[in-house]
C-alpha cells in the first residue's frame, strides 16, 4: 500500500499503538543483543566495517548505510509509509532508553540469557511493528520488497540478507561473533513465525482505493 492508503485504512488505532510498542520493542532488544557481548547483530557488523573501512564514525555510517538501503528500495518498487520514518526516530531513542536502565550481565550464563532472549524479542518486535501495516523500516523494506518480487519464503529471503550483509561487514572488518551466527540463522524462520500471528488484517478497500494503492 501507498503511505495515503495505509492511512486510510482500518483499524488505525490498534494499528498504530501495535506500531510504536514494536518499534519501542525493536529497539530494546537491539540494545539487549548489545549488551549480551556475544555478537553484534548482522547490519550491525556492516556498519562497523564500513566505519572502519571509511574512517566517519559508527553513527555516519548507520546514516550512510541507511540512504542506499533506501536508494535500492527504488528497483524494488518498495513503498515508504508511517512506520519508515518512525523507525528511524523511536528505535534508536528506546535503545537508548534502555541502554539506560538495563544492567551488565553477570558471567556467561546472564550474557546467554541476553542473548536468547534479546533474539526472540527482536524478532517478534520486529513482526509486530511490521504487522501493523504501516510500511517497514530502511532494512527490512529490502526483506518485503524481495519477499513480493521473488514470492520466495520469507524465512529464506530474510536469513538470506542475514548471512550476506553478516558476511560483507565481516570482510569489511566488522567483529562477528557467535551471536551473529545465530541471529543470521533464526531471525528469517523467526519472523517467519511471529508476522502471520501479529498481522492486523484490514478490511477490503473499495475498488476505487485498492487501484490508487
């Protein structure tokens, strides 16, 4: 759906409160991953290794990385919405937020527990604000827009990305650890599970909107 569209739709309520307590989520786990100390995860690992590679710092280079996932979002015929320019604002203030409150883990099984737990609430954050239907973040609209054109599994398509943004911030000299293997290999199949379980399903559009859409 267009951005009009998506807010013409229904239920915009529940869609739009399911929208902020994922994005706010999202970036809590990032943040939880973080501080697990066992691995960055795979768009994480890019930007560390284009920071390096550049010399800007890790933040310009979130910011650069962010525009050319937005240019390649151009042959995808992906649409911005809502929930695009809202990534960008309330994921970083809630890992912020969180980095804040969430104290240190304690030895190795507290860095697990991190770990584990941060995973599975990353993906089913990220379903969620994306199960709202208010558009994706820069990142993920590469996993829709490759999802609708190749109509692969979004399992395959997401682990997929996973593994070969991992693999190229790697040889870009971003630090990879067990805990990026793990997120490559489970966030697909995660997300996969969660997002036909937190999809808002809308009520059919008139004829007229579903062809402005």
């Amino acid at each position: 759906m267009s951005a009009l569209a998506q807010l013409r739709a229904g239920r915009k309520t529940r869609r739009l409160l399911q929208l902020l307590v994922g994005l706010a989520g999202y970036g809590s786990a990032v943040m939880m991953l973080v501080r697990s100390g066992l691995g960055a995860a795979s768009w994480n690992v890019l930007t560390e290794g284009t920071a390096d590679v550049s010399g800007i710092s890790f933040g310009w280079a979130t910011n650069l990385i962010s525009v050319l996932v937005l240019l390649a979002w151009i042959p995808l015929r992906e649409l911005p919405g809502l929930g695009t320019f809202l990534n960008v604002a309330v994921v970083g203030f809630a890992a912020d937020a969180t980095a804040a409150v969430l104290p240190e883990p304690h030895g190795m099984p507290g860095r697990i527990a991190y770990l584990s737990l941060g995973l599975v609430a990353l993906a089913f954050f990220d379903a969620l604000y994306l199960g709202a239907q208010f558009g994706s973040g820069p990142r993920d609209g590469i996993m829709t827009g490759l999802v609708r054109l190749t109509r692969l599994p979004l399992p395959a398509v997401r682990t997929a990305i996973e593994v070969t943004v991992a693999v190229v911030g790697w040889l870009l000299g971003g630090t990879v650890g067990v805990g990026t293997v793990l997120i490559a290999l489970c966030m697909g199949p995660l997300v996969g599970f969660f997002l036909p379980r937190t999809a808002v399903r809308l009520p059919a559009a008139p004829p007229r909107e579903r062809r402005e859409s």
